[in-house]
C-alpha cells in the first residue's frame, strides 16, 4: 500500500468448523479472536479497535455484543452488514491509515448450521417477486448464470465440475476441512442436479465456527510474533442497479472492479502465485477467473479444465478447499488461509515460493472486493 | 389442491397493486410518470431519475428467454411437491428484466426443459388460491401459435 501507512495483517485465527451445538455465535467469535491474537503475540489488552460481521440471519455478530463478551472497550468499533473476509479486512485498513485505530481485531462467528438458518429466501430487493417465482436460494440465479455462459461459450458441466474437484484435492491437505472424502469428475458428473445444471458439489455447504484476524500498521507488525503478510491494495464496487439488466446475473462489473485493481496497484494476473475466490457457488469461481482476467471471457473453463487450480497446477485456487469443502465462512478462512500460506505454514497443501495472493469476494449481484496480499515489503 | 411453493403477500403496499391485476389477468408494472422508464421489481422511487414511483402501466405480456434453470430439488421446503420446475431470466420489451417460471407450450410445469434460451414466452396466470393470482410464462413454440408473430412488435 503507497503512503507512509502501509497495513499488514499480523494473526490468524480459525475455530473447529462444521457442528458447534449449543454455542452461540458471538461465542464463536471470541474464540477466533483469542486463537488471532494468540497467533500474533498479543492480547486483549493490545487491540484498540474491533471489527464484527453482523449473521445474515439475525441480529448476533455485532461490535457491541462481541466487544462486552471481549470485555474490552476499544477506541474504534464497527459491524459490517455483510461482512465477506475482506470487506472487513478493507474496513479495518482503512480505520488504521485514517488513525482512528492502530491494531484491530476482525472476527465473524456463526452458528448458522445448529440454527438451522434459513437459506432459502433470496436475500435483498425482489426476494418476494423471486419466490413466487420459485426462484430460491442462491443456486437458482447462480445456475441462470451458468446456463447462459453455457449458451454464449459453450462452457460444459465438466469444465465447471473442475472447481469442486480441485477444491476437494486441496481440501484433502487440510485438517481444518469438513468435506474431504475424494470427489472425481466421474463422481461429480454423475452426482444428481440440484437446480440443473448446477449438482450439490457446486453450492457451499452450510456450517459453524468461527474466524478472526489482528490487523495493524505493517512498522508495529514487524515487531509481532509472526511474518507480516501487507495489504499491498484494495478495490471494492457495488451494482446495486440492476433491474434492466438480465445480464447482471453474469456480474461483468467485476470486470471493472478487476480492472481498477490493476491499474490502481501496478500488480498483474500473473503475479498472483495463489488466488482465493469467494465460492457460494462454483459458478463464482468460474465468473471470477475470467472477470479478474485469469482467463479470457467465455475461456474459464477450458483453464479448470486444464487442472490449473489444482495441487501442482499453475494457478492454485481456493488451496483450503474453499466454502464448496472447507467451511462457509463467509470468504473469511479463505483471507486466513492465504497468510497461512504466504507466511509458509500451510504444510502439505503449501504453494512453494509464494509472495504474492489475491483473495476476491462477492455478495451476490450487489457488491465485489478484492485484496492482495504480499509478503514482500 | 393446495399451491406447492411460497404465496406473495398480496396487501403488501408496495407490490398490491401488481397482484390485483394479475387477479384480472393482466401484467402490469410500474411506470415512472416523470421520466417513461419501467421499472421491476416495485420500488417506491424511481432508479432512474429518482420521482416517486405511482403509475402502473400494462405489459405487453411477451418476453425473451435470457437463461433458465431447473429446480430439480426443492430448495425450500415450501417447493417439495412442485419440484421439478423450471425457471428463467427473462428480457421484457419494455427494458426490463423479470424472473419468472415457465410452463410448457400446453400450460404444464415444464420439467424437461422444453423450453430454450432466446425462446418467446408469453405471460399467463395461475390461481393460486382464492385470493391470490400468480404469474407464470408460456412457452410460445408450437407451429401456428398466433404469439410467434409478436416477436418482433
């Protein structure tokens, strides 16, 4: 990041994903924070900001509620709405050069699986409309979305299969992961449709837990317990409009999110030596490689299908497994994983002389943000 | 029988006024009186150029097929006797874009996908219940259907 305040995160914290009965989710949260903070050589006492991610389905995850938890009343305090991983991460960078804070603890925790939330209803304007429709969760408008890349590029199930594959190779190196039972092509092709042409290996599974982050001045990281990974830049945009446009569902705006990440940063695609795509869908992951500029439009699958994104291949994507195996964290574990392994920690599945990370998010058809982080200073 | 899926809330302020034409067979969205754009879904304003949004006006009840999908599992639990089911993104003339799902060219679910992108549907209705009308889309390909001509209105 250019200026005389560059931001690094200093620690990472993740909790056991998958079933936590009886926890609640602001618990989960203080859990991560502790195992972030740990990870960083610090405590409670350290942090004077904090930043939260609000549950989609209720009204838990807030700054105040998880602040009186902490017991700890920080300088700074904040909640995001939807707070993908590096939304918040981008929240809290900004706090720290405008000196609002200097070391902030991020967290989310849910319990979204043992509360058996809802995530049927499409989520914002119009969700009625789509209901009576029978268009609901996710998968409807992600398999639209695919359909029509089918149409225009001739795109095939087996290409977009490749993501979930890949995903659950890496997964297979990670202990955090819930799903890690091998998955095939052959499995995948002849698993049944959910919402054709989309089958369940393409939808995030629906799990607890927890993850944080300590983020703070890259000079005070320096001076903490482990290697700073920097925060070398940032781009966010929203497409809140969308009501004319059929071909919203295919997201080109991140095309122009990309774009100013780019130009802005002085990075290129092929600086990026480990990519993380924010996956609520495999379909997320296909829009992104090409939109980002991994692959040329209509191109994306022919690029899983080359094994690229798996272990060994050019372009690793997604190396925790991603929400399609891991965990669904809201793109959190996959900001967590992308330290762990810029800093090399990430055993088995390690990327070898990685410097340079992308990590990339979406909240449906509304809003984009992407980050790269580096260890390079 | 009892409709398998989620009804709207047809006294809902915003959106009551597209349910009691549909109860009439007739589609209709709102209409900036300030500007002329068409907007979907209902909104208090309009996108456009921001004049509170008052006038509903009729559609032409034809669209293009951008994309559509089949619900082979229910992804609600409201859906389980409905599924499969096919639904679609759908181009309307009028400059705007509606979910919608589609029937066959006889009025059935279409479960098989008998319908194709870039294919004319035609907007039709269903009765619910007693209180409420949805709207569902046609498919408009058997030879001689008179909606094919409409096309290119």
């Amino acid at each position: 990041m250019s200026g005389s305040r560059g931001v690094a995160i200093a620690g990472v914290g993740a909790t056991a994903q998958g079933e936590l009965p009886g926890r609640s989710a602001n618990g989960i949260a203080v859990e991560a924070i502790e195992l972030a903070l740990a990870d960083a050589g610090l405590t409670k006492h350290d942090v004077d900001g904090l930043i939260t991610c609000r549950n989609l389905q209720a009204h838990v995850g807030i700054d105040e509620q998880i602040g009186e938890l902490l017991g700890v009343s920080p300088r700074y305090g904040a909640t995001l709405d939807y707070g993908t991983g590096n939304f918040s991460l981008h929240l809290a960078a900004m706090a720290i050069r405008s000196g609002l804070a200097e070391t902030i603890v991020l967290a989310y925790g849910t319990n979204q699986r043992s509360a058996k939330a809802d995530f049927g209803i499409a989520v914002g304007g119009g969700a009625e409309m789509a209901a009576a429709n029978g268009v609901v969760h996710v998968a409807g408008r992600a398999a639209l979305a695919f359909r029509r890349h089918q149409f225009q590029y001739g795109t095939t199930e087996e290409q977009l299969g490749w993501v979930s594959v890949a995903q659950r190779e890496w997964a297979q190196r990670n202990p955090l992961a819930i799903f890690r039972k091998p998955l095939t092509i052959e499995d995948y092709l002849a698993s049944e449709p959910f919402v054709a042409p989309l089958r369940r290996a393409d939808l995030t599974m629906i799990s607890d837990g927890g993850a944080a982050m300590v983020v703070t001045t890259a000079e005070r990281a320096r001076d903490l317990a482990k290697r700073p990974v920097n925060v070398a830049a940032m781009a966010q945009r929203t497409a809140f409009r969308a009501d004319h446009d059929a071909e919203s569902l295919s997201r080109p705006w991140l095309g122009k999110l990309a774009e100013e990440l780019w130009s802005k940063s002085g990075y290129r695609p092929e600086d990026v030596g480990a990519l993380y795509i924010q996956d609520a869908t495999s379909v997320w992951v296909l829009q992104m490689l090409e939109w980002y500029g991994f692959a040329p439009l209509g191109q994306g699958g022919e690029l899983l299908a080359s094994g690229a994104t798996r272990p060994g291949g050019s372009l690793p994507v997604n190396t925790n497994g991603g929400q399609l195996s891991e965990a669904y964290m809201w793109g959190w574990l996959h900001l967590v994983e992308a330290v762990r392994q810029l800093r090399g920690e990430a055993g088995e599945r390690q990327v070898p002389g990685l410097e340079v990370a992308l990590d990339v998010s979406s909240h449906d058809f509304l809003k984009g943000a992407a980050s790269i982080l580096t260890t390079r200073s | 029988m009892t409709y398998p899926g989620i009804l709207p809330d047809t006294d809902d302020a915003l959106t009551a006024p597209f349910w009691a034409a549909a109860r009439e067979h007739r589609l209709v969205a709102q209409r900036c009186s300030r500007c002329g754009a068409y907007c979907w879904t209902p909104s208090e304003v309009c996108p456009e150029c921001l004049a509170p949004l008052a006038e509903w006006a009729p559609l032409s009840g034809r669209a293009t097929v951008w994309s559509l999908a089949v619900y082979r599992r229910a992804m609600h639990p409201a859906f389980e006797d409905a599924v499969p089911y096919t639904v679609a993104m759908l181009e309307l003339p009028e400059g705007i874009r509606m979910l919608g799902m589609i029937l066959t060219s006889t009025g059935d679910a279409d479960r098989d996908g008998e319908v194709r992108i870039g294919d004319e549907v035609r907007a039709d209705f269903l009765e619910a219940d007693d209180d409420v009308t949805l709207v569902r889309w046609r498919a408009a390909r058997a030879a001689g259907d008179d909606y094919s001509e409409a096309k290119h209105d």
